[in-house]
C-alpha cells in the first residue's frame, strides 16, 4: 500500500515528458552495448580467496583513520588487522544493502516503466541490465564476507543496518508529502554518482589479498557505466520536476549526499568494541579519528562529480538550493 501511494505522488509530482523528440530526451546514450561480453556477471568469475594467500590485511589502513589512533597502535598489530578486516565486512554489508535498498527498486520500477517518467526505450532496457548487475554485486559481496569469515576465523562485527538507511528514512520522513514519491529516484541518482575512493584504491593495493581486489575492480567496472546512466538519468528527472518540486528537492539533496558518505559511526564503535577497547575508548578513538572539519571536507571532495552534475542541470542556478549546498560545505574543492 505505501509503495502504491509514493508511485501515486511520484506521478502527481513530476511532469511527465512525452515529446520524445525533446532535447532532454535525445541527450540520452546507452553504454551497454558490449554488456553481454562485458559485465561482471556475464564473463567474470567468482572471485575466492586461496589457500596460498596469507590475507591478514584485508583493508587500507589509510582508508580507516581509526587505527592511525594511539589508543589502537598501542595495542598489537592483530588488532590493527581485526579492525581492517571488519571495516571490509563494513564496506561488503553497505554496497549489498546500498545495491537492494537504494538502487534495484528505482531500475525495476524504471525497468516496468513505473517510474513515473517517460524514459527512451533504450534506458528502460538498460534498466534491466543494471539490475542484474547490482543484484549480482550484492551477492558477490555477501558471498566474499562470508570466505572471509571462514578465513579468519570470527564473525563480521555489523549493525543491524547500515547507517544510511536510517538517514534517508529521516530524510523521506521530513519530506513533505507530495514529494515523497520521488525521493527514490533522488536516492539513487545521488548514491551512483557518488565517486568512492574504496572502487578506485583497493584494486591497486598488492598487501590485499587477490580476491578482494579483483572484485573490487569487478565492481568498479561495471559501475563506470552505471555512473554515466545516472546521470543521464538526473537530467530526465530534474526536468520532470515542476519548479517548486525542484526548490525544495534541491535543498535536500545536500542532505542526501551526507547520507551516503558520512562515516558509519555505529558500524566503527561496534568493530573497536570487538577489537577489544571498551565503550569509553571507542568514543575517544571515534572523535579524535574524525573530526567535524575533516569529514565535512572528505564528504566535499567525494561529491565533486555529483555537485557538477546538478549544477550542469541547474539546479544550483535556485538560491536556496546553491546556498544548501554551499552551507554542506559541497562548493569547495579543497
């Protein structure tokens, strides 16, 4: 019934582009054509982690500011290795919860053209390839947390959820209602052009076993094309939006990029918790680790492509929106 309801609003709020001729519409190019002889899921292997392999670095210490803490270089190195080896489990458990919450229900709908905009036939059949996509992503992720923990010998240390999800949930909740339907789409365009340093890096990284780094590289990939389809995707979107829908979207979506790229501060406490360091430790090591400034820049600089792309739809030419984005500290590149 809820689902039903947000489609009703998407549709009463987004008006619908039926000229197919129209400049929005021509802008869009598949880049799924070689998909068959491409894609992670047609041509790559499962990606399994062997016997020869030590695999006790399964994660960038410069990508964990937590174990650059004195609290946590005081201890042995083992600890240091448990706290990178949840911090994959971490990353795995995001991008399966990311790829079936935020993304897969926006490509089905879209897919079904159920979207609620009028999409070129090609985008709706890359819809389909997208999807297989990211449901094959989920389940190498699932699937390499799991060889993992064999490997290892101790369980991933997770939230119940990732924290993201209960941002947008506060997000969508603080919507008014009549945008509420198309707060999905928002989501997933935000959340696939964001740029992670964890697709660039850890397939270069030779301390990390084989297996990580191939489906990492597997991952990155596939989501260089799904990055392009979004954005061609923003452009449709935004110019379906009615002038007041775009005012107060626009203000949110600062809010949204937060979302997804601000640290998981829950996730991090529970994986020092397991690493042994009590309740008071963990906040310590948490807020020296990362403070207001530097996080805040972090989220700035891995939004830069995302910014470009809604200033390039226009959406940042409405004052409220620029001085939204200028207040997340979103405009500055340093």
């Amino acid at each position: 019934m809820e689902k039903t309801t947000h489609r009703a609003h998407l549709r009463q709020t987004l008006t619908r582009l039926t000229d197919p001729e129209s400049p929005v519409a021509a802008q869009y190019r598949s880049r799924f054509a070689l998909w068959d002889a491409r894609a992670s899921v047609r041509v790559k292997p499962p990606r399994l982690l062997t016997p020869a392999e030590p695999g006790r670095l399964y994660f960038p210490p410069e990508l964990m500011p937590v174990v650059a803490h004195p609290l946590v270089r005081s201890r042995p190195y083992e600890v240091t290795e448990r706290v990178l080896t949840q911090r994959l489990h971490q990353y795995l458990y995001f991008t399966t919860e990311l790829e079936q919450v935020a993304v897969m229900p926006v490509t089905m709908d879209i897919s079904r053209s159920r979207s609620g905009l009028d999409l070129p036939a090609a985008m709706r059949e890359d819809a389909f390839k997208i999807t297989t996509d990211e449901a094959w992503h989920a389940q190498f992720s699932d699937d390499l947390s799991r060889q993992v923990q064999a490997r290892t010998g101790f369980d991933a240390c997770l939230p119940e959820r990732p924290a993201f999800i209960d941002r947008l949930d506060r997000i969508r909740a603080g919507m008014d209602h009549d945008l509420r339907g198309a707060a999905d789409l928002a989501f997933s365009v935000v959340s696939e052009t964001l740029i992670s340093s964890i697709l660039s890096d850890l397939p270069r990284d030779k301390r990390l076993p084989e297996a990580v780094r191939e489906l990492v590289q597997d991952h990155a990939e596939d989501e260089g094309k799904h990055h392009a389809y979004f954005r061609s995707l923003l452009e449709f979107f935004w110019h379906a939006l009615d002038a007041p829908a775009r005012r107060r979207m626009g203000a949110l979506v600062p809010e949204l990029i937060t979302a997804f790229l601000e640290p998981d501060y829950l996730a991090i406490a529970l994986t020092l918790g397991d690493a042994g360091f009590s309740a008071e430790e963990a906040e310590e090591i948490l807020t020296d680790s990362h403070p207001a400034d530097a996080t805040r820049a972090a989220i700035g600089r891995a939004a830069q492509a995302t910014t470009r792309y809604f200033t390039e739809v226009g959406a940042l030419d409405t004052p409220s929106t620029h001085e939204a984005f200028a207040s997340a500290g979103l405009l500055t590149t340093n």
